[in-house]
C-alpha cells in the first residue's frame, strides 16, 4: 500500500516515534481526545478495514486484566515478539487504526486501562502535539496511519525471540 506523505508528515512520525514508550501512549490518547467526534467509522465497503476482525481482536485484549493491556500496548510499539504482537502485524493498516480507536473508546468506558487522572504528557510530546493539531484532518489520518503501522511484528520475517520462544 503506498500513501503519498510529505516531508513534514515523515518528520512528524519520527518525532512521535523518538518519544518514550508511555509517552507516545500517553500523546495518541490526548490526539483521540482532540479528534473526539470527527472520527466516525466510515460506511461499510467504504474503506479496507475489517471490522469484524479488528473488533474481535479488540474483544481478545478487553478480557485481559488492566495490567496486561498496558503491557500488551507497550509491546506493540516496542515490537516485542509475542503472539499479540505478531497478530497486530498480520492486520491491514485501516484495521490496525481502527483497533487503536476501539481500545481509546474503551479507556472512556473504562474496559480498557485508562490513564491515570490528571497525567501530563512532556514537553517533547506537546510539541508533537501542537504540530498534529496543524494538519488538515486527512493528513492526520494519514500520519496515524503511518504512526500504526510499523507497530508490532511482522510474523512473516520476525527473528527467533529467545524470551517468547516466537
Ligand atoms: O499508568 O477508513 C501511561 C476508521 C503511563 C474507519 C498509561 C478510520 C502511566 C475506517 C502510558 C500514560 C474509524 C478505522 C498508564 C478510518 C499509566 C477508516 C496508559 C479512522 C495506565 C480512516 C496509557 C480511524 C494508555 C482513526 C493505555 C482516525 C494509552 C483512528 C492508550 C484514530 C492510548 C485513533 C490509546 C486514535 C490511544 C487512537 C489507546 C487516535 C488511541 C488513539
């Protein structure tokens, strides 16, 4: 899949990507909080997400205890080879998103781990922040596009991991 991203846009996936682990997690929430409503699940058909599979994935993570799902979140940005990592990386881009969306929803209803109560992200988070709330709504689709998906493992050319046995 090929998506054209300007200059700036690379430049902005790098700046959230050399955040902290907590951070990125802690400055994708606050992105879904400014976004609120604008992002609607597009018409069936109208897209290449899966719901279904995106949703039944999601299911998988919401059984976890809280403890786990964070841990599970932090895997997927640290490409920790795991079985949920793997499965992430096996999932078309548009899914990936929309299982970001799903589980920032269940943080609101609390089935998901939510962030402690008045957490600040840093100020090298802010400033990625700050430059997210520039871009036109189509560039942040396509930025968190980016964002999402080089998240996990690919299963098809992941190395041994000696820890997960994967
Ligand atoms: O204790 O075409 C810390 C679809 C540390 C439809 C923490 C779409 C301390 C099809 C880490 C802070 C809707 C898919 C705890 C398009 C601590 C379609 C926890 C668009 C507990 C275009 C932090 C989809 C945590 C879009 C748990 C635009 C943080 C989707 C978790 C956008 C953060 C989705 C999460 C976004 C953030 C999701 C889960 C912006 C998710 C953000």
């Amino acid at each position: 899949m090929t998506y054209t991203t300007s200059d700036s846009a690379n430049q902005l996936v790098t700046g959230f990507q050399s955040l902290d682990v907590d951070q990125q997690l802690a400055l994708f929430y606050f992105i879904y909080k400014e976004m609120g409503h604008s992002i609607t699940p597009a018409a069936p058909g109208a897209s290449t997400a899966s719901p279904e599979i995106g949703a039944a994935y999601f299911d998988r993570v919401k059984e976890l205890p809280h403890d786990q799902q964070l841990e599970l979140q932090r895997d997927l940005i640290n490409h920790k080879n795991t079985e949920f990592s793997r499965e992430y990386g096996a999932l078309s881009d548009t899914t990936k998103l929309l299982f970001w969306y799903l589980l920032a929803q269940g943080m609101d209803n609390q089935t998901i781990v939510p962030m402690p109560p008045g957490y600040e992200i840093s100020s090298e988070a802010n400033e990625v922040f700050e430059q997210i709330k520039g871009l036109d709504f189509e560039q942040q689709i396509t930025l968190f596009r980016d964002i999402v998906s080089p998240m996990g493992v690919d299963p098809t050319v992941a190395e041994h991991d000696a820890e997960t046995g994967l």
